[in-house]
C-alpha cells in the first residue's frame, strides 16, 4: 500500500509540477512580449526622432541651397555690371 500511495503523490508532485512549469513559462512569454512591446515603443520613438531631425536637415540644406543661389546670382550681376562698365569706360 506504500508502494500505491507514494506513486499516487508522485504522480500528484509530477502534475503539479508541470501546472507551475506552464504557468511559468506563460508568464516568461508573456514578460517578453511586454519587452518586446517597450523595444518596439522605444524603436518608433528614435525613428520619429530621427524623421523629425532628418526633415529639419533637409529644411537647412534647401534653404542654404537658395542662400547659396542667391549669393551666386548676385555675384554673377556684380561681376557683369563690372565687365560692363569696363567696356562702357574702354
């Protein structure tokens, strides 16, 4: 009968072993999918950081691109009206 009794515990331990193993493990996958929640959070915060800083480059290179033009532009006026007047004088 001890034989009996000490296999039914056993087997008792082994399913409550298990339960807790599951439960355990449910557990486990469900703090990783919160990490890999906050990972991803984390991620499409930087992303947007970097679409925002990106977006604000691109601004200054476009308006520094006109500054430039411009700056061009005028340079080549300047330089034309002094070949014209050097002409007008000769």
């Amino acid at each position: 009968m001890a034989v009996k009794k000490t296999a039914h515990k056993n087997g008792r331990q082994k399913k409550v072993l298990k339960m807790v193993a599951e439960a355990h493990a449910h557990d486990f996958d469900n703090m990783e999918g919160q990490l890999l929640k906050h990972e991803e959070d984390a991620i499409r915060r930087q992303f947007l950081v970097i679409k925002k800083d990106y977006t604000r480059l691109m601004s200054d290179v476009a308006t520094g691109y006109g500054l430039i033009r411009n700056w061009v532009n005028l340079q080549a006026v300047n330089r034309g009206e002094l070949l014209r007047a050097r002409f007008i004088k000769n």
